[in-house]
C-alpha cells in the first residue's frame, strides 16, 4: 500500500494596520534634535552672509551645516516610515499623528532646492532683500517650516500634557517656527534692525564698492567697512584697478585697488576732500575733483597719486564731473555751489520710523498669534514664556550688523528679563477659556512687558532716537495688536 503525501501552500497575508503609530516624546524629542540641527544650519548661513567677506560659492561650511541638517531630518522620517510600514502600517498612515505636514515638508523642499538652483542659472543670484523674498526661497522656507512644527502639531493632537517632560518639545518646535518667520522678516525686526536706535541720515548712508559681469552676475563686494561711504568707482582702461572715493578716513579722499579686492592704496592722501576720478585714456593718470584750494578744481595725477596739478584754476568757481578722452577733459563749472546740496529727497528721519513702526507691529503679530495658541492649548509651566524670547533673541541677534559676540549678552538680558515679565503675567493671570477676561488682559500686556523691556534696554545701550509721543505710542499699539489677536485664537 502507497501512502501519498501531499504538501499545501499556505499564503499568508500580512494585515495592513490602519491606525498610525503611536508617537511620543521620544519621537518628538528626534525631531527637535534634527530641526535644530537644520534650522541652526540656517541661521549659521544668514549669520556668515552679514559678516564674511564674499560669500560667493554654494560650498561653504556654513551650507554643509545646513543641508547635512535637511538630510539628516529627511533620513530619520524616512527610515521611520520604512521601520513602520514593515510593522503592516500603510504607507499613507506609517508615521504618528501630527507628521504627515512635516513628511510632505521633505519633498517640498527639495523641489524648492532644485527649483532654486534654476532660478539662479536663468535670473542670477539673489542679493540682500531679494534672497528672502523669491519664489524658490519662500518654497523652500515653506519645508522647513512643515518640518521644524511637527512636534508642535503632534503635541495638539494629543491630550493635554502638563509640566516640562511633557511639553518641552512642544515649546522647543514652536520656537523654531517662530524663528524660521523672524529670520525671514528679519530686515524688520527690532533686534536684527533697531531702527528706534538710529538717528537717520546722509551721513548714516553706507556703501561698498562691487565688481560684476556685464550680464549682472557674479557681484562681488571689495570693500569692507561698515562705516564709510564709497563711491564713485572707475575702471582702469586695462581693466585691473578700481579707483573711487571714500570717506574711511574722515574726509573724501581718492583710493585706488585691485579689481579682485586686494592692494588698497590711499592716493590723494590730504586735509581736503577729493573725489570723482576719472583714468587717463593711458591708464597712466587720474583726473579728480579736489577742494584743496578752498572752491572745487580739477586736478590731475599720476595713477600711483603723485605730481597732483591743479589744471582748472579757477578760484571762485566749482568745477565738478571730470570726463577724459583723448587729450581732452570735459568738466562742469558753475559759480554756485549746487553740489552742497543735500541729494536725499526723502526725510530719512521719517522714513526710519516708519519702518521701525511697522518693524515692531509685525512681530508682535507673529510672535503673539504663535503664543496665544499655546496658551490656549495647553497650561504652561512658569518659564516657557522666557524660553521663548530668550531662544529667538539670541538666533535674532545673529543675524544684525553688529558683533555677535559683544551684542549676544543684551540680548539674553533682552529675552530673559522680557520673558521673565511675560510668565509673572502668565502666572498671575491664568488664563482660560473658563477666563477669557484674563485671556484677553494677558494678550494686552504681555507685549507691553516684551516691548517695555526693549526700550529701556535699548536707552541705556544706544541710545532711543524717538521723540516720547512715538515710543510710548509704540507700546500702546503692540498691546492693541496682541488684543485683537486673541480674538481670533479665542472668541
């Protein structure tokens, strides 16, 4: 008798789980740690853009912070949603609750990254306000700002936690949102740009002389000091040297340089203003206006700044706009002196406090609109109102014209003592929905204390510029703006 033994192929399928997996303060606390990693990647670059010399190529240290911070932050969420999905998640559902927007941040991104790297192939560089305000930086602002909020919306879409351990996290990605919003308007906020500390004008108006191509690309800064006005710049015929005029000195003199940015070279050298230079067809001299004579005359010189002649002679009159061709020099002369006038048109006065006006108010609407959502969210431990302004004064202060390190203790004073202030109201006034009435008192003062503190700081380091009908108006309406804001967190 034959027995037959026979075999049965049994498929089993995987069940696919269509809750998304549990999250928790170990996965927030990753994310916190990459985003900082990547958003500080980002502050390290605006940082070295307002203080290093000719930033001039995508690989620089400052951009390996940067995007090493992206991928990093990419790769965990990634490996995540892998780790998951093998568990039977699905795809669509493979990450907690609270990071599907941060997810979508990673791609967006990078699109924004490729897009970017178009844009300048086809516009060009961006410089100054235009590199934070194009279109592929906004894409790319707008990934990072889903990725670096991931703790903040998972933490609402659990049940309310209490204490530091469980809110830490929360508090940390909100910061950094709040941060990633200062850094893109940080040429109106009144840490990086104290615009109520500055007393407006012509004197006050700085600039450097830059090379570039005839297409506009390829702009390179070769002069580096803050406080000097230099203009006036004239290519030698060969094309190797630079001569302008610059006031570094204190007084208006002609200097000549390298046009890579090196060589620099005082060639006037005197009491008297000198300026408008202007090469000899030869290259081999330099024709400039010069006030040595008590009226303004031409002279001319010999490009290394010796033999200055007085050509002109013309006392009584002002001559100005030397123009050389050939063996000829064409100027202006007139017998009034047109060109003391003051060029401004506007009254930069008044032009500087608006903008520190609108500075101010902005930010009070950033910051406060992300705080009354905590407040109205969760009950926050005494402290994470310091926390909050301390963290983003400190990132804020990197990025202005000052010297990080000798500006870096006013700003902590800045956010701690503020903050301080803001969490004694908080503290005091426990608001809730069950007390709107202090809701609403919190929203009001609670920028008076953020601004209040500013001033005062800012009188004792610098100096306020402001007349008191303005500062103190200032104050009224940061209240005023965070008052109508907490009608539409809370109604």
């Amino acid at each position: 008798m034959t027995t037959r033994v026979g075999t049965v192929n049994v498929e089993t399928t995987r069940v696919k789980i269509e809750e998304r997996p549990m999250g928790g303060l170990t996965f927030d606390w990753a994310v916190v740690g990459f985003s900082a990693w990547f958003l500080g990647g980002l502050y390290l670059d605006g940082w070295a853009h307002n203080h290093v010399a000719q930033l001039e190529t995508f690989f620089t240290p400052w951009h390996a912070v940067f995007y090493s911070g992206y991928f990093a932050v990419a790769g965990f969420l990634a490996f995540s949603m892998w780790r998951h999905h093998n568990k039977g998640h699905l795809w669509t559902r493979s990450l907690p609750e609270g990071y599907q927007l941060t997810m979508l941040g990673v791609p967006i991104f990078f699109l924004g990254g490729i897009g970017d790297m178009i844009w300048h192939i086809v516009f060009g560089i961006e410089r100054n306000l235009e590199a934070l305000f194009s279109p592929t930086h906004l894409i790319l602002a707008t990934g990072i700002a889903l990725i670096v909020s991931g703790p903040l919306r998972a933490a609402w879409h659990r049940s309310p936690s209490k204490g530091w351990s469980g809110l830490l996290p929360m508090l940390l990605s909100l910061t950094f949102l709040l941060s990633l919003l200062t850094f893109m308007t940080q040429f109106a906020h009144p840490v990086a740009e104290p615009w109520i500390a500055q007393k407006i004008s012509k004197a006050q108006i700085h600039s450097a002389i830059y090379t570039m191509n005839a297409s506009g690309a390829a702009q390179t800064r070769l002069t580096h000091l803050p406080e000097s006005e230099e203009t006036s710049p004239v290519l030698s015929p060969d094309g190797s040297k630079i001569a302008f005029a610059s006031n570094r000195d204190g007084n208006i003199e002609v200097y000549l340089i390298n046009a890579d940015g090196t060589g620099l070279v005082n060639l006037t050298n005197n009491q008297a203003n000198d300026y408008q230079p202007t090469w000899s067809p030869d290259g081999k001299q330099i024709a400039f206006v010069s006030e040595r004579d008590e009226n303004a005359e031409i002279y001319v010189m010999n490009a290394d700044g010796s033999n200055p002649i007085n050509i002109s002679n013309n006392p009584g009159m002002e001559e100005s706009f030397p123009s050389w061709a050939q063996n000829k020099i064409a100027f202006s002369s007139t017998g009034h002196s047109i060109l003391s006038q003051d060029v401004a048109s506007f009254d930069a006065r008044e032009f500087g406090q608006i903008i520190g006006m609108l500075s101010i108010l902005l930010q009070v609407g950033l910051l406060m609109g992300l705080v009354l959502l905590a407040v109205r969210r969760w009950p926050l431990p005494f402290g994470s109102l310091t926390l909050i302004f301390l963290l983003n004064a400190v990132l804020m202060i990197t990025q202005s014209d000052d010297d990080t390190l000798r500006a870096l203790p006013q700003a902590l004073m800045f956010g701690g003592i503020a903050g301080l202030f803001a969490d004694l109201l908080l503290w005091q006034l426990r608001p809730s929905l069950q007390r709107l009435w202090a809701y609403r008192v919190f929203a009001f003062t609670a920028p008076l204390a953020l601004y209040g503190v500013y001033f005062a700081m800012l009188q004792l380091s610098k100096g306020i510029s402001w007349t008191v009908h303005l500062w103190t108006g200032a104050l009224v309406l940061t209240g005023v703006v965070g008052f109508l804001l907490s009608y539409t967190v809370l109604h």
